[in-house]
C-alpha cells in the first residue's frame, strides 16, 4: 500500500493528521488525533517498560528551550546546517546535496558549498517544480533560533536539536543519583526541532518530533567488558556493514567477529530490536546498517541504526546506537568551566557515553504499515489494523448487542466495571452490532465484548477476538482479567 494510502486511512481513523490545516497547514508539522495519542503513549509504555522497568534506567525531562553555549559546546551552531540552494524564480527551497545526487546521479556526501554549486553548473541543475535558475548554494543552519525575554538583556537560545545534550547538562547531579557509580542510563523522552529545508513525507522528516534517547554513562575501563546478550541477539538479520558489504549473521557473530566494537552496542542493538518487535513492527523488515567511516562523527568509534525497510518509502532509521566516547561531556566541561569528571576509587577521568537514540513518530508509521491489514472476502470489506493489545488505542469495545430490553443498562455496567479495573475501555452504541465490530476492527481493538439476552440470563458475555473473528463466552467477572 502506497505511503499517501496509509496516511490518508490514518487521516480518516483520527490517528495521525496534517497540522494547522484550516489555515493551510505547514510541512513539517503533524497532529496526533485521539486514537494516534492513545497509540504513542502505548509505544511510549512499552519503551519505559524496558528501559526502566527492565534495565534499570532512570528519567529526566528538560526544557525545549536552551541558551546558546549549551549548542556552542555541543558543535550544533558550527555544524548543524544543510546546503540549501532555492529557485530564483518560484522560491522552492532544496537541500543541494541531495537534488545534485538524484539530477546527477552522483555521491554527494562530504561535498563542500563550491562542489555543490560546480556540480549545479556542470550538470545544468535546474529546479524541480518550474525549470527556473538556482541561487548559489549556502549554508542554512537547522536549528529554530529565539530569544529568552525582551530588550537588550535579552538572551539569545534555540530549540534543541536532540534531547541528547540537554540530559548531559545535569550529569553531576545523576552521577549522585546514581551513588557515585557508574554505569547508569538516563532515558529522556521529549519534543525536539530541526528547521528541516524542504520535509515531504510527514512521519519520516519532521520539523517537530517526538525522541525518545538513552545515555549510558560508562567508565571507559570497564565500557567493552563481555556482557550476557539477549536472545534476539541469537537470530539472523541482515548486516550492512562500514564497507557497504550486506552479510546475513546474528548480532552475536558480528561481535564475535569484530564488526560490532563494542559489547554494549550488540545488547543494545537486540535491545532495539526486541522494542520494535513488541510493539508491533514486522521484524522481517528489520536490518542493522553500521555508518561508515566517511558519515560517523568525528569523536564517535562505532556508529549502528536499525532500519526498517518500508514497501511504501524505503529505508527508514528507526534508532542510532553510537559511543560517543567522552566527546560531549568533555566540551561542556571546555564551554561551561565546570568539572564534569568523576573520582571512583582514586580514578579521576571524564565518562564515556553510549547514546541509544529513538525517534516516536518514525516507528508509528512502521507500526501502522506493519499492522495495517487488507479487506478479505470473508466479511470483512475494510482495511484494518492487527496492533498488539499492547500497542492498541483500546484493550477493548463494549457493546449492547440491542437498544432495548435492558442491554444497555447491562452493558454500561459492564463498562464501568472494566473502567474501574484501570483498562482503556470504550462503549460504542451507534449502528448494527457488525458495524460496531467493523469500526473496532478499523483503529486496531484487539477485543469486542458484546452484552445479548443471555447476559441478562447467566451473567456471561461474548468477547469477540479480532484477529480470528472467534467469539467465546466468558462469565463477566473474569472479564477485567481476562483483557488485562
Ligand atoms: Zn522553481
């Protein structure tokens, strides 16, 4: 199914659509409706379960808003910046490396702004969208740019890029937190911004989007000690390696082998791939892609994403795993003048970092292609989505099977009863009941549970699953355990 297809079907299902529409809507920008919501606070369950519940990480939330020598001593002012090139006569903006790279078909990374603008003249580049002359490339920095407060005291800030730094800023005060010990890792989830130049397709390049990014903080001595791997680390995958080479191995293998680096970047691989697969993600589809030498940050050893291989849109990246070294706190200790480093047993030296780096909204739009599901002949004429109850926007429907005759007073009894034992229930009380089943089955409900004559009888229900159509009968004081 095509890319528009999907967003159109999440458009109509109140899951995920175009923001500021009535006033014409700008690229770059997405409102989550009341089902998408329910969905990514679901994702966002499940990743707090693992790396939380499970790993043992703690969380912080920081401001969207940060002074400008926090992104001076993070290198973003430098060096976050694309090379744009805009049509003299319409005003299209582009991003010049990659329009060279699709009008030439050449490789553009590393190209610097006189490359670009000689390749612009070389293979007669014009723009896209009207065949109009382009302007000479320069440098636009992605960063939305403000000021905190008025007049001439006023202080000069942006909008983070990542969440990443602004977790490392009040390391000292983890680092007591945490005991004194390391290691430790910080989850944060929250809102970052890049002045992307010219976002097409929504969910993937978004000027505002949801992170989700882990920093371990480790004692360099210790950081490539062996640890126990998962089992996803035990199965095959395919492995797009720093020289380009596509193997098939398991993570384990690529440790064993020396192209994973690092221990803790193959656990926190399978880690990854265990997240995506709980939350509903063909992992078919998945891959391991290290960056190679030529794209890797300067300061950072070992790079590695997992991509999801879209049939709508291609590779996406859904996570980075990268050892960052000492490089960030190394520079806020260099900007800010304090002393980051720690003294454990007499060892005086600056952490490394292991940074695990999530995007939400990449991952919802794998999650819906993943799960979306074809009309098939035997009943059911509609698309719909097979999400794991775990992801789903509610654990299930609640419906009188008739408007009279005492059902729908049953059936709000039931509701309640579901609602007080804490699930995410909803009643639904509008058109035939294969209708009803039919709108559950379309926003993904893994459970229907419908109130008939025998109800009022026995005190049973029947829960209808969605995937197998099968209905059972289930007494009614089961029911909260049974969803749960
Ligand atoms: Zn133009």
């Amino acid at each position: 199914m095509s890319y528009d297809t999907i967003l159109e079907i999440g458009k109509r299902r109140g899951i995920v659509y175009p923001s500021f529409e009535i006033y014409g809507g700008l690229a770059g920008f997405i409102d989550y409706g009341p089902v998408g919501s329910r969905i990514k606070n679901n994702l966002q369950e499940v990743l707090r379960r693992q790396y939380i519940v499970s790993e043992g990480c703690m969380e912080v939330e920081c401001p969207t808003v940060s002074p400008e020598p926090v992104w001076v001593a993070s290198g973003h002012v430098k060096s976050f910046a694309d090379i744009t090139t805009e049509c003299l006569k319409c005003g299209e903006p582009y991003r010049a490396d990659h329009l060279v790279a699709q009008k030439a078909n050449i490789r553009t990374e590393g190209m610097s702004i006189s490359d670009l603008a000689k390749a612009i003249d070389e293979y007669r580049i014009t723009c896209p969208k009207c065949g109009g002359k382009l302007e000479n490339p320069y440098t636009f920095n992605l960063m939305f740019q403000t000021h905190v407060g008025p007049g001439r005291n006023k202080v000069t800030a942006y909008l983070r890029p990542e969440t990443a730094q602004t977790t490392y800023l009040p390391f000292k005060r983890l680092f007591e937190t945490a005991r004194r010990k390391l290691p430790f890792g910080v989850l944060q989830i929250g809102r970052s911004y890049r002045n992307e130049i010219s976002p097409r397709q929504v969910m993937i390049r978004l000027r505002e989007f949801l992170q989700a990014e882990i920093q371990y903080f480790l004692d360099p001595a210790t950081k490539n000690d062996p640890v126990n791997l998962p089992q996803e680390a035990k199965k095959n995958i395919s492995i797009r390696t720093k020289k380009d080479d596509v193997v098939e191995k398991t993570i384990e293998q690529a440790l064993n082998e020396g192209i994973i680096t690092c221990p803790l970047i193959a656990y926190h691989l399978a880690l990854a791939l265990r997240f995506f697969t709980d939350v509903g993600i063909d992992p078919s589809k998945l891959s391991l892609r290290q960056h190679r030498d030529d794209e890797r940050a300067f300061y950072s050893s070992d790079t590695w994403d997992v991509e999801y291989l879209s049939p709508s849109i291609g590779r996406i990246e859904l996570v980075g795993i990268s050892d960052r070294g000492d490089y960030d706190l190394t520079q806020h200790i260099n900007v800010s003048k304090q002393d980051l480093s720690v003294n454990i047993d007499g060892r005086k030296f600056v952490p490394h970092v292991l940074e695990v780096a999530y995007g939400v909204d990449r991952p919802i739009y794998c999650l819906l292609e993943s799960c979306l599901r074809p009309a098939d002949k035997e009943g059911r004429d509609y698309e719909w989505f097979a999400f794991p109850p775990a992801v789903a926007p509610y654990r299930a429907g609640v419906f009188a099977l008739q408007k009279k005759d005492n059902l729908p007073e049953k059936a709000r009894e039931v509701f309640e009863l579901l609602k007080n034992a804490g699930l995410y229930v909803y009643s639904d009380e509008s058109g035939s009941i294969g209708r009803r089943y039919a709108r559950a089955d379309e926003i993904g409900v893994p459970y229907a549970v419908t109130i008939d004559y025998d109800s009022l009888k026995d005190g049973t229900v029947t829960v209808r699953d969605r995937d197998t159509k099968q209905q059972r009968r289930v007494s009614i004081s089961e029911l909260p355990a049974l969803l749960k």
